[in-house]
C-alpha cells in the first residue's frame, strides 16, 4: 500500500485543541516561513494596514506579525471556537489590536462580518486551507480573498503542498504548487507565485513537512 500524507484532526473539541497547540509551537524552521511572511507584508502594505488571517489556530503567525509591525490591525478568522479562545488568550497583550471572527471559509462571507467598512490589506493563513479537504474548496477560499480585497492587497498563503517529483500520495487539500497558482488565477488574481518551499522531503515525508509560501495580489 502506497503512503498517504495528512493528518485528521478534530479542532472543536477544546482538549484535542489544546493538546495540539502545545505540541506544535513553531520550529526554528517554521519560524523561516513567519519571517518571510512579515518582510512581505513589511514591503507591501502600510505599517497602520488591516491584515485578516484565515485559520489562525493558535495565534502563532499572528504573535509574530503583531510583534514585527507594531501599527497594524488584526483579525483572526477560524471556524474552531476553541482554538480562537486559545489565540485570544496568548495574544492577550494586543487585545486593542485584533478582533477574532469564528466562521466556515468555504461556505460564510466572512469579510462581510467584519467591524465597520474597512479596507483589507493583506489575507494571510498558515497551515490550514489544506485541511478543508479539497482543492475545490480551497478554490473558492481564494476567489472569496479576491473578492474581500477587492482589487488591491496581498494573499499570503504558507500551506503543506505535494511535491510535484513526490512518490507518495497526499490528502486531497495537499497539491501541487502549479495547481495553486492555476486556482488563484481562475479565482481573479492577476499575478501569483511561489516564493519559497520549506522542509522538503521526497523520500519519507512526515504530515509536517513539504509546505510552501505562496503570494498573489
């Protein structure tokens, strides 16, 4: 039998939730893909911008970027109560700064919730769309972040990818970079890229390895 890479997890359940944040503080190699992603915002939207996150988990990524841009405005966005209350508390510190928004990515208009009419700089997530399960549901995540951003901003989606050379095979929300950028096109993005993969492994990959930053405005 051929080896699947994935992972099933179970979010609205507030012990799993919690056990699983413990465990999975970031790496040193994790934090590579944190710090790309905060020179990128840093170069492209405005110190006192309005970044949304999807899937924000435990609020790892949105410590870092909080931190790193000291002006900015937050919302993190993710359909696990637990898991917003578990980020609410380790952010705790920039409660003026970030609003938390439980919601389905596939299925609710979660830009329409958000606090008062504003503009949208950047989406950014992190280890999450794969687990919607799909490409045809990570396909309309990015049309709906086309349409939150309405013809301006930047997405930054750091997510697990199957390796294009890659002898395993993988859940169906793990595909190849070139599928992605195909996706974001056809959602209404004018440019996507890949601009860098992290922890690749071809030969005997974990459920934690081979993932990838990818950029689109």
């Amino acid at each position: 039998m051929r080896q699947i890479v994935g992972a099933d997890h179970e979010f609205q359940d507030r012990d799993y939730a919690a056990g699983w944040a413990e465990r999975f503080e970031p790496t040193p190699d994790r934090l590579k893909l944190f710090s790309l992603m905060l020179t990128e915002l840093q170069t492209r939207i405005s110190p006192h911008g309005y970044v949304v996150e999807l899937g924000m988990g435990p609020g790892y990524l949105a410590a870092h970027l909080l931190a790193g841009m000291p002006w900015i405005r937050y919302c993190g966005v993710d359909v696990s109560r637990p898991m917003l209350d578990i980020a609410a508390h380790r952010l705790r510190g920039y409660a003026p700064r970030i609003d938390y928004r439980q919601a389905d990515l596939v299925t609710d208009e979660w830009w329409t919730e958000l606090a008062g009419p504003i503009q949208i700089d950047a989406i950014v997530s992190t280890w999450a769309l794969h687990d919607l399960g799909s490409q045809q549901s990570v396909a309309a995540v990015y049309a709906g972040c086309a349409t939150a951003l309405g013809g301006t901003g930047i997405l930054l989606n750091g997510d697990f990818i199957k390796p294009a050379r890659s002898i395993h095979d993988y859940e169906p929300g793990r595909f190849e970079i070139t599928t992605h950028l195909e996706i974001l096109h056809r959602g209404g993005f004018t440019s996507a890229e890949c601009l860098a993969i992290f922890e690749e492994e071809l030969k005997s990959p974990t459920a934690a390895q081979n993932y990838a930053c990818i950029r689109a405005t």
